[in-house]
C-alpha cells in the first residue's frame, strides 16, 4: 500500500478496488449503462449543443457577477420570509445548523440530497451533540447503515451489490434474511424511512438552484424524499455552496433540461420543487457556504469547475472512474470534477494523475466544463511546486529530455520494441508500475515502428 502522510494514493486504493474483478466489471459496465442512457436522451434534444452553450454561459455569468446575484437573492428571500446565513466554511455551516436545531429543540433530523453536508462533515459534528440524523435517499441511507461516504455524486451505492444490501437491510430494517429483490428491498427502506419522516422535527436538503430573481431554492429528487423532509417538520433547512446561485427562472428552465438528461437520462427529475417561503406556521432557512470556493474562483480556468450543475455525467464516462470507484479518489467528490475541485487539497498530489485526459468528461458536460484542461493545469500547479507524485519527479525530467529528442526517441522506440519482443510481457509488467500490473501489454508490432510506416506510405502518395 502506497502511502503519503498517512494517506493512502489513487493507484494504491484503485488497486484495492481492482481486486474484485467481478465487482470491477459490473460497476464498469453499470456505469457505462447511465453513460448510454444519457447519450440516448439527449440525441432527443435536436437543441442540445445550444442548450450545452447556454448552459455553461448561465453559469460563468452568475459566477463572475456573484455579488449582486447573491445579494439579489438575500434580499427577495427576506421579503418571501426566509432567512439567509452565511458560512465561510463547513465549520461555520455546522453551528449555524446546530443552533437552529437547539433553538427548536431538534432529537431527530431527516436530511436528503447534499453533498455539502458531507463536505462539512454535518453528521457527526450533530450526532456528537445528541441529535439522530437521517440521511433519506436510499442510496445515502444505505451507505449511511454501512458507515461509509458516497462513492458517486448521483448514485452514491453504485459500488455494492443488491445481495449485500439485502444483508444490510436484514441486520439493520429486518427484512427477509436472503432476500435481495430490489423491490423488496425499496420497499422496505420506504416503510422505514416513512416512520423516520412522521418522527422528524427538522428536515434538511441540499439544493440544485438557488434562484435570486425569485430568493427562492430548487431541489430535484427522484424519490419524494426531500419533498417528504421538507413539507413535514415546521423547521426547513436549505444547505447550499455559493455556486448554485442562478440569476432567474429561464436558467432553471434550461439547467433542468440537461441535469437528469446527463445524469440517468430521464427527461427530468421525478420531483422537481421550488420552495419560495415558509409553511404557514413554519420557519424555512438557507445556509449558503463557500468552504474554499471563492479562493479557487481567483483562476479563471479552474473557476470554470463551479460552473457544475452536478449530474455526474463526467464521473460514468470516465475510464479511469469506472474502473477504479469513487473510494480510490482522496477526496469526497471523486472522477473529474472531483479532481478539478480538489486537487489543491490531496496531500498525496496523486489525484491529478488519476486520469487519462482523454477528454470524454469534458465532452459530455452540459455546462462545458474544461475538465481535461483543468485536470492538465493542476498537473502544472503541483510540478511548479515540486509536489509531483513519488517517482515522477525524478524520472519525468529525462523523458521529457527524450521525448524532446528525434533520435533519442527513436532509438528508444527499436530499444524498448526489442526488448518486448524478447522479453515475455510478465517480465515488463514491474515496471509500468499499479497500471501494469491490472492490464495486459499489447502484442508488439513485428513490422516496423509508426514512424517508418508513416513516411513510406506518405511517400508513397
Ligand atoms: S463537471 Fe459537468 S459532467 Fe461533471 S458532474 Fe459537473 S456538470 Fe456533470
């Protein structure tokens, strides 16, 4: 197990992961299956392009114009009766939401869809201070019964089978020992889960759009939960990071037709609802935290990852994702854009090398998020800084010297095509390292190199 300041890097966790070969190949392939999905439902949207371009514009427009939006939206909310907090960081976040709670004498807490809460590490710092939290996706709840982070933004169980969750489910709810029929199974989260909602005295959600025009909060589910959570309890908490503020309703029109498309491709979400108020009787707040947002906004290129609506898209097309699970990444939001709003803070410096920058997570972004650029930059940062990963430091140095050098190059190339040839591949594997170790090497060529090949047939033209 490689480790850096006690923590463990991607290559050593992917290899990990890459034990379970069958659970490698199913995660790759269920992945891959949203990844269809989603190119199918926006071949439907003959407008998609434009609606990609429209997308990203909305989003760099609110983030380079933050401010007023923000002040925008505090003002409307204050007339619509909600009350805004503001959180510099995730420890600030948990005290505002823990005194809200005290103030109203909160035991139990029903909560769904925020990966802000994660970030903050809102559970633990509650649950420390004798209040029951309850995470309400069923994804969430069964990573929370295992006492585990997500290990994907949209789909945070993707990485278990429906037999270890009947397991968990007969240890935790008391279903049918065996029993692994996910129907069942949903069913019995919903019957327990419906008992948690009826308890609450608080609900908390994430939320997908903040809206200034309107001091109003959109909040897209698949299951009811946060609709369940919010309607239920008089107190209704709202947490949010800065860059989910959108300047109007159009914006929401037009980020709702891309987030489900790319994320499952669904047309839209089951639930889709807007809260602009209070219940009658009730109290509703919003928490909006930066925790770090803003000081990466002062680069122009890596400020462009806020322009994430959070689909998840760029995590199922990417290779490296799919093959190696969100619990490789040192960090709580894994895959690309996990690397983009992340790298600053992976004391290994390996998450920046945990991609192949072949660009398919900028492709299929719908607010055109230069990914692979980003990814690239970060590579820069930590070389500029000489926190590259163990080894590349001291051997990137020569072979950029040959890479940079036509006959050293070549000669390189007759070296190393010699040597695959009389060397068995087992024997090479040592030494391209975890990567090597999980793949087999191509045969090789027993004609000549590409670039002889290339100037005979150019010449021949
Ligand atoms: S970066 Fe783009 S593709 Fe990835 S989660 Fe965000 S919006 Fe989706």
């Amino acid at each position: 197990m490689a480790l850096i300041n006690g923590i463990e890097t991607h290559a050593s966790a992917a290899e990990t992961f890459l034990q379970d070969e069958e659970r490698v190949d199913w995660h790759d392939k269920a992945l891959w299956n949203l990844r269809h999905k989603r190119d199918l439902a926006a071949g439907t949207v003959p407008e998609w392009e434009q609606l990609k371009q429209l997308g990203s514009e909305i989003k760099l427009h609110t983030l380079s114009n933050l401010s007023r939006y923000l002040q925008e939206f505090e003002q409307n909310c204050q007339a619509n009766g909600i009350t805004v907090h503001w959180a510099k960081d995730g420890a600030e976040h948990n005290q505002i939401v823990h005194s809200l709670l005290q103030k109203h004498d909160v035991k139990l807490l029903v909560k769904s869809k925020s990966m802000l809460t994660e970030e903050c590490h809102l559970n633990p710092y509650l649950e420390d201070r004798g209040i029951e939290v309850i995470d309400t996706d069923l994804g969430e709840r069964i990573i929370q019964l295992r006492k585990e982070p997500p290990s994907h933004i949209v789909v945070p169980a993707i990485h278990l089978k429906k037999e270890e969750v009947g397991e968990l489910f007969h240890e935790h709810l008391g279903s049918e020992k065996g029993a692994s029929c996910p129907t069942y199974l949903t069913k019995q989260a919903r019957y327990h889960l419906r008992e948690k909602f009826l308890q609450a005295d608080a609900a908390l959600t994430g939320v997908n759009m903040a809206i200034a025009s309107e001091g109003a909060v959109t909040v897209c589910t698949n299951e009811g939960n946060a609709d369940m959570g919010a309607n239920l309890p008089n107190l209704q908490i709202h947490s949010m990071g800065l860059d989910k503020l959108v300047p109007n309703m159009d914006a929401v029109g037009v980020l709702s037709r891309m987030l489900a498309r790319n994320a499952t491709g669904q047309p839209i979400t089951s639930y889709t609802t807007t809260y602009k108020g209070p219940k009658p009787g009730g109290e509703m707040h919003v928490v909006m935290v930066d925790n770090g947002r803003t000081a990466l906004f002062k680069d122009e290129l890596i400020a462009e990852a806020y322009k994430c609506i959070r689909c998840g898209g760029c995590l199922n097309t990417c290779p490296v994702y799919r093959k190696s699970s969100g619990f490789s990444y040192n960090a709580l939001i894994p895959g690309p854009i996990g690397i983009a709003v992340s790298a600053h803070k992976d004391e290994t410096h390996s998450l920046a090398w945990a991609c192949t920058l072949c660009g398919s997570c900028t492709k299929v972004c719908p607010t055109k998020v230069p990914l692979d650029s980003i990814i690239a930059k970060w590579r820069r940062v930590h070389a500029e800084q000489n926190n590259l990963p163990y080894g590349k430091g001291s051997y990137m140095p020569y072979v950029g010297k040959l890479m940079g050098n036509e006959f050293l190059l070549n000669t390189g190339g007759k070296v190393a095509r010699t040597a695959l040839k009389i060397l068995p591949g087992s024997l090479m594997k040592p030494f391209s390292g975890a990567w090597g170790k999980s793949h087999e090497l191509p045969e090789v060529s027993t004609t000549d190199s590409f670039e002889t090949w290339f100037n005979k047939n150019r010449e021949n033209k």
